[in-house]
C-alpha cells in the first residue's frame, strides 16, 4: 500500500539499492591454510623472544586482567598487588610461550 503512493525509483537508487547489496552480501571466509597455523619454529633467540610478546600480552589481558578485575572489585586488592600480578603473569606467560616454541622447534 505504501509502496504504490511512494514514486517509483530507479533500481541503483534509494533504499531498494541499499537493501539488495546488505542482503545478498556473501560471508566473508578468509583463506587459512595449515601452514598458517603452525608455530613460528624458524625463529630462535632475541627474535622468538620479541614475537611472543604480543601474544603473552593478549593472553595476560584476557585471561588474567579479566578475572583479577572481578577479584579486586569485590576484595579490595591494592594497585601494587595488582600490577605485580599483572606484571608477574605477563612475565610467565612469556616465558612460557618462548619454551613452547623452542621444544617445538627441537622436535
């Protein structure tokens, strides 16, 4: 009933335009082979250290970060238990990636 009153619009215009490319969008899919999954066992010493900073950091922001803020919300934990727990866990974490991947590029 509405469409009727409504002048008629040209295909590539308007909301009709807007409506065909937001619903007839295929998913994006990235291409992810195996050898994009695999360890970065080329890398040894200074180098391997340095790439798993990034990771431990993100591990440490989501799996320690996350609880610990719960923890000191409701405990009342101090900020200088709070860093070096945060700074302790960024540390471990780290190392544990770098052992990781050096027993894995032993093997």
């Amino acid at each position: 009933m509405v469409e009727e009153r409504l002048p008629v619009e040209s295909a590539n215009r308007g909301w009709n335009r807007a409506s065909i490319v937001f619903w007839s969008r295929k998913p994006y899919s990235p291409r992810v082979r195996r050898d994009d999954l695999v360890l970065p066992t080329h890398l040894a010493g200074f180098r391997l250290l340095a790439s798993c900073l990034a990771p431990a950091f993100c591990l440490t922001a989501f799996a320690v970060w996350t609880p610990l803020f719960f923890v000191t919300i409701f405990s009342g934990l101090s900020m200088s238990a709070f860093v070096a727990i945060m700074g302790g866990a960024f540390v471990a974490v780290t190392c544990a990636l770098f052992v990781w991947v050096s027993r894995a590029a032993e093997s």
